[in-house]
C-alpha cells in the first residue's frame, strides 16, 4: 500500500485528503471480493484509508492509476530485480510485467499480493521513503579497519536512482507516522520519538492459490521519523495464539528492536528528534523480554572498574527532575533500556541513581503526580 500511495502521489493522481467511498467494507471487482477489517466509515480519505489499512479505500484509489505506470513504479523501488547485495542466492522475487496480469492484478498489487520480496528488497524500498525519495545501494561492509584499529578503506554509500520527489516522500512518511501514532501500528509506538511505519497482513499462496487461514504478519518502519537512523522488517510467517495481524504480532517486536538500539548506543542519539507526542504508554518492564534479552557488545565511555562490573557495566544517572522526554534520552546515552511511566518530570528510577547494572537492563522511571504501587 506503501508505494501504490507513493505512485498516486508522485503522478498527481490523487491527494491524501480525498474522499473514497468503501461502503460496508466489502467491494467486489473482476470477480473477486476484497474486504476491510480496522474501517468502520463508509466514507473515508486516502490518509485514512492508509493508516486503518483499507484494502477497499487504497484499491478504489489505485483505480486511476495506468498499469504500466503501477509497474514501473514498483520497479523503480527495487521489486522484481536482485539489489546486488554480495551474497549468494539472492532472488529477484516476482513482480510480473503488464503483459501478464490478470484482470484483478491491478487491485490486488494495490494491497500487495500477486507479487512477492525478500526482506532486503522491502528494507531497501521503504529505505528509499527515509532517504527521502532516493533509493540507496545496501552494503554489508562500512569500512574495513586493520588489527590496530586504523581504517583501510570506507565503502561509500551508492545512490541507485530517485524513485519519487522528496516532497513525495516526506508525504509517505507522514502517512506513516499516522499508522504508528493513529492507525493499526500503534505496538510500535515509542513514547519520545516518532516512528515511521506500516502494518501487513498477508495469506501464504500455495500452488498458486491463497490459502485461508495461512497467514504471514509483518511490519516495517524507519525510525526517528525526522531523521532516520535505521529501518527494520519484521516478518512472522504462521504466527499462532489466533492474532495474526501485522499491527499485532510484528509491530510489538520492531519496537523491541529499536529499544534495544536505542539502548545498545549504536544511534546517534544527539540528533534524534523527540516526539512531543503526549501521554506516554505505560507498558511492563519484562515487555518481549525473550527478543532482546542479550546486551549488544559494544563498549560503554567511560568504563566501570572491573571490581564494579566492568565494561558491560554502567552507573544509572540521576534523571531526578528531568522531564521523561529528557531522562529517557540520559537513559539512553548511558545504554539502558526505559519503561516510560507517566508524564511530567522524573521523581525516582528503579533502580534508583547510582545503581550498577549491566548495560541493556530495564529502567522503571516514576513521574510526579504518581501514586506509588
């Protein structure tokens, strides 16, 4: 839906503010039936129809869009050609040309079937969105350092093409905040920054044919929103338990995946942007504990003697006075992880200020106004 969106867009083939009629939810077209889930409105826009993931409202929209217009589109974002990544294996995935589409192909590329990605080619394309409408070349090697640490050769980073205008862009991107902030991505919400994303729910094809009740759940986002850092895929095919939405399943482990990064200090956190984004959820400290549960190797400034942890350990600052917004990017800086309670100004951590812990552990922070549990 990502990129349909970004295809109308670009074209001027419609507007974020207009109005598609959905109906009850259901719409049937060349024989087949598409249906909605999250939209209850009969009448909604195209922003809308984005962050509920309206399968009706963004396949109504695409109406407009010319076939070989779609396709070249989906192509300029990479889909149906191997990235050039060096690794064996690597497949094209299937995007078929015009020549070959069915009566329903429209409407169903639309939301994302008769077509297939690897992970890398999905991280690429919504790459493209964070970059700012340019698609980027990926590289498993920055740089390549010797024994002592010096620096032998830095692989640039490679522009492949611009897909869309930077103002296309930006519009994607803010639709996708919506689907974090508003929409079904709520799971990927993190209190002090803005992220980027989109929910997808999909069944597994066999022999050709969609299966009922097969599903494959996911999630992608780019993350800080207004300056982008990293962008991660989530993708759990045959989830159980009965909840099978992308916006359910996926999206609660993206979050945990940027929380870990945020606390393994790997970003550049000084020119994050914080969200103004007001309450802040409160959510359990053990919280998808079992997918982060290991700290990232990567050396804390300044170190702990060894008689007080070591490297993998690290002194919590008193955040004591700090509104939350501020504490958890302290929190952060020092590599800790952050259970955000409340809003207004930090009264205490647990564990309290000046505790040795091991980087990476979870830091309750209390807020005034607060009863105490």
């Amino acid at each position: 839906k990502v990129f349909t969106v970004a295809a109308l867009l670009e074209n001027g083939l419609a507007d974020l503010n207009d109005s598609i009629d959905i109906g009850n939810g259901r719409w049937t077209i060349n024989g087949r039936t598409l249906s909605d889930v999250h939209v209850e409105s009969e009448q909604v826009t195209l922003r809308e129809a984005f962050y509920e993931s309206s399968n009706v409202g963004i396949a109504k929209a695409a109406l407009v869009l010319p076939e070989g217009l779609h396709y070249q589109s989906l192509r300029d974002f990479g889909f149906g050609t191997r990235t050039g990544i060096k690794l064996p294996g690597e497949v094209e995935g299937v995007l078929r040309s015009p020549d070959r589409w069915s009566r329903q192909s429209p409407q169903s590329l639309a939301i994302g079937y008769e077509m297939s990605a690897t992970p890398l080619q999905m991280a690429m394309a919504y790459g493209a969105i964070a970059n700012g409408g340019t698609l980027m070349r990926p590289r498993l090697v920055r740089e390549i350092r010797d024994a002592n640490g010096r620096t032998l050769e830095r692989l640039e980073a490679q522009e492949i093409r611009r897909v869309v205008s930077p103002q296309t862009a930006a519009q994607v991107g803010r639709a996708m905040v919506d689907v974090v902030e508003t929409g079904t991505g709520g799971a990927a919400r993190i209190g002090s920054y803005q992220v980027a994303g989109k929910s997808g729910t999909a069944r597994f094809a066999t022999g050709g044919v969609y299966q009922s009740g097969d599903y494959s759940s996911s999630f992608i986002g780019y993350f800080p929103a207004d300056n982008p850092q990293l962008v991660i895929f989530v993708k759990l095919d045959r989830p159980e338990g009965g909840v099978y939405y992308g916006g359910a399943v996926a999206a609660p482990v993206t979050r945990s995946v940027m929380e870990a990064a945020l606390a393994a200090n790997i970003l550049d956190i000084e020119t994050l942007v914080e969200s103004a984004t007001e309450p802040v959820e409160v959510v359990s400290p053990d919280r998808y504990a079992e997918y982060i549960n290991t700290p990232v190797p990567i050396p804390l400034s300044p170190e702990l003697p060894e008689s007080e942890g070591g490297a993998d350990a690290v002194a919590i600052p008193d955040v004591s006075g700090l509104p939350v917004r501020f504490a958890v990017r302290e929190l952060h800086k020092h590599g800790l992880r952050v259970t955000e309670m409340g809003t207004g100004d930090v009264v205490r951590t647990y564990p309290t200020a000046g505790s040795v812990v091991t980087r990476g552990e979870v830091v309750r922070l209390r807020s005034g106004g607060q009863d105490d549990e």
